[in-house]
C-alpha cells in the first residue's frame, strides 16, 4: 500500500522535497503522515520532519485569512451549500466549547486561556486535532492572528516531534506507519463525514 501511494504522489511531482512539503499541507494527512511518507520518499527524517513541520505550518496562513471568505462564496454554490453551512457549524460548536470555559474571565486571562487550549488542542496528535481544525476553530474563536499564530505553531512542533519520534523507533516498519496513517485519514474522513450529516446549523440563508 505504501508503494502504491509514493509512486501516485511521484507521478505528478519527482522532486521529494517539494512533494513532501505540499504533502504536508493536506488536510487529514497533514505532518502526521507526511513525515513517515517523507521518509519513504528517500528523505532522511530530520529532513522529512522539518519540511512536513513548515508545509503543515504554513498552510495555516490561507486557513486563518480565508477561512471564512471561501465558506461565503461556497455558500453561494446550491448543491453544496446546506454541507458547507454543516461544516461551519462544526468548527463553531468547538470553538463554543473552548470559549465557554474561559467565560467570566478578566480579558488578559481569557486571551492567555485560549491560547493555552489552542497550543494543547493542536498538540495531541489525535484524530481531527491538527493544525487545520485548530486553525479553523482559533478563526471562529474569533481570536487575532497574532494570538494564534503561536500556540498553533509550538502545538504543530509536539505533535510533530511525537511522530518523528515514533518513525525513528519504528522507521524499519514505514511501510506499515504509512499504511496505519492512510488507514487514519480515511476513518477520520468518514467520521468528519458523519458528524457533518448529522450537526444543526443555526441558520441557512
């Protein structure tokens, strides 16, 4: 299975810097498993960590900034609208449950506490709890890009150094991380899936 992913990533794209890099910029994939696809790649693994970290990290630029206009515009599209209007729904739910914990807070200890659960949320390498749903959830937090920047970054840094870690023990089994890591992604799709079937939005208009 291993193989069969490289060699569909190489047929559009040889260099394996690059691809690493863009692989890492997917959601559900992510640096969780660009780092071992990486390394797969032919890349050693302080280069396979260190490219899938920034790709990963980047992409939360065009999250935080354009978030919210692509959901405008895909709104405006029929046949995808009420799932777009899910979705939105989803990220607000976590967002209002992070906010509602920092309720009655003076306005210095609120901003520090989200910061801290941004940083934590990103930080546990668990399924939908990357720098995408962080990044998603830090904008319907309404938080600054200043106040997310950080904790999103340094919380990508742990997860990523928790997988790099587990290639390097386990790096003789890559194929079997990178098959474990495709497995991940497609369950964490059906499961993102479902819970936008099933979510209430508020309001459609």
């Amino acid at each position: 299975m291993a193989d069969i992913v490289v060699e569909f990533l190489q047929s559009g794209i040889k260099n394996p810097y690059i691809l690493t890099l863009l692989v890492a910029m997917f959601p559900l994939i992510e640096l969780k498993g660009a780092i071992p696809i990486g390394l797969k790649l032919g890349l050693k693994l302080h280069e396979s960590a260190l490219l899938s970290y920034l790709g990963s990290t980047l992409i939360v630029i065009p999250i935080f900034f354009l978030l919210i206009y692509v959901f405008k515009l895909l709104k405006k599209i029929p046949f995808i609208k009420r799932l777009v209007y899910k979705l939105e729904a989803l990220f607000q739910s976590k967002a209002e449950k992070i906010a509602q914990k920092s309720d009655g807070k003076p306005d210095e200890v609120k901003r520090k506490f989200l910061m801290t659960a941004l940083f934590i949320f990103v930080a546990i390498p668990l399924p939908l709890t990357g720098i995408w749903t962080g990044a998603a959830v830090a904008v319907f937090l309404n938080m600054s890009f200043k106040d997310s920047v950080l904790p999103l970054a340094l919380g990508n840094f742990i997860a990523g150094s928790f997988i790099t870690l587990i290639t390097f023990l386990f790096g003789d089994y890559v194929d079997i991380i990178i098959a474990c890591m495709l497995c991940l992604a497609i369950i964490m799709l059906i499961v993102l899936i479902v819970k936008i079937v099933l979510s209430k939005p508020e309001a459609e208009s």
